[in-house]
C-alpha cells in the first residue's frame, strides 16, 4: 500500500475572527524562507486565502472541501498537492468542529484533520480574557478525542504581562503554547463585501502583508516546535489523486498537434478557479492558456472553448466593459456554438449587462449587486444537457455572491437545485452553462472529459 509519510499539520481556531489566516500563512511563508518546499492547503470552498498562501510558499494554493469533493477525496487531494514537499500547512475554516449546515462534522477542520491524521494548532484570540482561555481549550481539546490538539498559539496578546497569565492559566490544561503574537496593524488585509481582497489585486501591498505576517510568526512562535509536531503525524495511506487516471488519460499526446485550445479567464476580475480543473481540462487532452478580460483584446489564438469562473466582475465591471473587441469575440465565439463553461462571475460577464454596463449580450439577462448575501453549500442536479454534464448528472456545489441575475434561470436550465431549498438556475443555450454555483470538477471528472470532447468536436 502506497502511504505518504509528509510532514503536516492543521491550522485551527475556536472562531472566525480569532487570526487563523495570519498564522498559517505567515507559518507558511517563514518555514518557505528557511529553505522548505512548503505545500499550502485551505479547508472548505474558500478561493481568496490560497492566493495569499501560493504567494507565501510559491506554489499552487488547494482547497479541501469533504462536501464539495466527498470525504474520500480528502487526502488523494492532499497528497496530490504535497507531492514533493517537506511540509504542508492546512489552514481551517471557521471554528474548528463548525462545518455544514445541518451535516454534523461534515466538511469542517474538524473532519479534514482526522482524514489527514494531522495535528491541529488551535490559534486563540486572548484579547480580553485571561484565565477563561484554560477553559475554551480545554474545551476543545476534550470535545472530540480523535481530534489531535498538539498546541496553541496565542493572537492578539497585549503585554508581557497578559502573556504571563495566560500561559500561566494554559499549564493546566497540558497542551503546550507553540507561539503569542502580539497585535499589530501592519499585518491587517482589507476585506469588502465578500472576504479579503484577493491577492492579484493588491499587488506589491499583498507581497508586504505576507512578509509582515511571516515576521510576526517568526518572531512570535516556535518554528522548530511546530515542525516537530507536523513531523509527528501518522502515516497516510493510498495514493495521490491524478487528474490523468480520473479523467482516462490525454485523448491527444500533448506532442501531437490538434489539442483543442481552452481559453481560461483570469487576472484580478477572475480569481476565483480550482486548480485541478486547468489540471483535469490538460489531463483530457487540452491546451489550457490563461488569458486577463481586463487587459487582452482578444482571445487566445486558436481558441475553441472558454471557462470563465467566479471572481469580482462588479468591482471591474466599468473596464470589462471597454474593452469591446473581446465582448464581441467572445459573443462570437458564443455564436459559433463552442462551448463555454461560466460560473458566479463569468455569468454575470455573459449577461447584457451589469449594473448599466454592457457585458458580453450572451445572455437575454441582467445583473445587479445587492445588499443581500447569497452562501451556502447546495446539493443539485443537472437538467438540461449541457456541454459539462448530462441531464440527470447529480453535483454539489456552493454559492457565495452579493448579486443577482434576473431572470434566474432560462427556458433550459443549468441546474435544479434540491437543497437547502428546491429550484432552477442558471442557462443552457447554444454551447454555453452558465450557473451561479461553483463545482468542484474532482468530484465529477467526466465534466472536464465532456467539455474537451466538445471542444473537439464543435
């Protein structure tokens, strides 16, 4: 049996709020500068974080979502990601035991760290509390038992003084303090309607805050202590995911001419995508180039299919919409009936319009931002046959969006939604699926197969 031996442990917290980001990218990017090759994983659906740690490590950021993915993919996935590395840092979600809605620990930090037999290091926010700070980890500690607490980092401490106290408090419970940190506002990353501000568009101010963040953590915590514990985590059997054995190998050689040309958006309007769907679209025989809607005029030359995922088309919708030539080409390339694969973001920029501004006319609808924020894991099927899934094909997906498409659905919908509530959304028409849900293309491999297929053949 294939077993992966990689040093690795999980960053966890008792909240939101409580300075997980801070830490595990800042441990990331410290262990990276003291020379190791340090994969950075992130628990749930979350898109902006991996950005911030693929600039700490310089590698590709991965998610680990049990509900998107399903639990057994959990550590394939992992060790896909970490293949080569000499320690992976995973970065929670929430508080450590929360996960989805109504599913116990389904999809929680909780869930990853015991498929991954990882220890966790729980980071507290001490701020106003002292002796109480026993009690919160001692709590969490004795909840679930197979969950491994090797440690706690201390956030937001605010004197000598006040680390005394709690460190002091912290003996009794026997689980070891790895780090305090104190406040500081450097490190701070703005956030907007729907999280942080993702790292391509920040610039050299993103490169600055992970910088400040691994100065905190290395000044901060214990280095060596927290390696020693990522050492300690049990072996882990089974092989690594390959997109190539999930999707049955390349149609074409990649030395071979012929490869269809898959055209993925990308640049600070459109950052939020899974690697392992560029992974999975060249696994099945795709040349896969990434092109900026912000800046490049036209599409990729010899471009027979588009994926335009989720990201900010609001916040850049004045300059989407200047640039007119690639509307047009990409309406163009609609009309010649080749496939295009949109999700959330990428919908809004196949509408006529968005907020007033002229979008690509793909689609006989509008979008608008709201005040309402739309979250949530969702269970679906397909029905319609599209270019990524036959009808009846059953996915989970999640939304995360503070905008509306009106109408919601067109005459043949993308997907029927069947919980957390019961209805269609999205559009099938020509060659194009345009959805505000954002899949995970592991979970169902043959959607990359199907779309090259398309590619191909249109």
């Amino acid at each position: 049996m294939v077993t992966s031996s990689v040093p690795r442990l999980v960053v966890a917290a008792p909240s939101s709020g409580s300075g997980k980001t801070t830490v595990a990218t800042g441990l990331m990017a410290a262990l990276a500068a003291r020379g190791l090759a340090v994969s950075p994983h992130k628990v749930g659906p979350d898109y902006i974080d991996p950005g911030y740690h693929a600039l700490a490590t310089g590698r590709v950021g991965r998610n680990l979502d049990a509900y998107l993915c399903g639990p057994e993919l959990l550590a394939p996935l992992f060790q896909h990601g970490a293949r080569g590395c000499d320690i992976a840092v995973v970065e929670g979600v929430m508080g450590l035991y929360d996960g989805a809605a109504g599913q116990g620990e389904l999809a929680s930090t909780a869930q990853v760290a015991k498929v991954l037999r990882a220890p966790v290091v729980l980071v507290v926010d001490a701020s106003s509390q002292s002796r109480s700070v026993a009690a919160l980890v001692h709590g969490f500690v004795s909840w679930d038992p197979e969950v491994r607490i090797g440690g706690v980092i201390l956030n937001k401490v605010a004197s000598d003084r006040h680390e005394a106290l709690l460190r002091e408090a912290l003996e009794s419970v026997g689980v070891p303090v790895l780090g305090a940190l104190r406040r500081a506002a450097q490190v701070a990353t703005p956030s907007r309607h729907l999280g942080l501000v993702p790292v391509a568009e920040r610039g050299a101010a993103a490169v600055e805050a992970v910088a400040a963040m691994a100065a905190r953590v290395s000044e901060g915590c214990d280095l060596e202590a927290l390696v020693s514990l990522a050492r300690g985590a049990g072996p882990l059997p089974g092989a690594g995911w390959d997109a190539g054995a999930v999707v049955g190998g390349p149609s074409l050689p990649r030395t071979l001419p012929g490869r269809p040309v898959v055209a993925v958006a990308g640049g600070p309007a459109f950052t939020f995508s899974y690697a392992e769907h560029s992974e999975l679209l060249a696994a099945a025989g795709a040349d896969v180039v990434t092109f900026d809607p912000l800046r490049d005029e036209q599409l990729p030359p010899g471009t027979t299919g588009l994926v335009v995922g989720g990201g900010f088309p609001e916040v850049y919708a004045a300059e989407l919409s200047a640039n007119e030539g690639l509307r047009k080409e990409i309406a163009a390339l609609v009309e010649s009936g080749a496939p295009v694969a949109a999700e959330c973001a990428g919908l809004l920029y196949l509408c006529r319009e968005l907020d007033g501004r002229p979008m690509c006319g793909v689609l006989d609808a509008t979008a608008r931002m709201t005040e309402r924020l739309t979250l949530g894991y969702r269970d679906a099927v397909a029905v319609s046959d599209s270019v990524l899934a036959g009808a009846g094909t059953r996915m989970r997906g999640h939304e995360f969006h503070r905008t509306v498409v009106e109408p919601g659905a067109g005459a043949a919908p993308a997907w029927g939604v069947l919980a957390p509530e019961k209805r269609v959304e999205g559009f099938v028409e020509r060659g194009v699926h345009a959805s505000y849900l954002h899949t995970h293309w592991a979970s169902e491999p043959g959607v990359a197969r199907r779309f090259v297929e398309r590619c191909r053949t249109s």
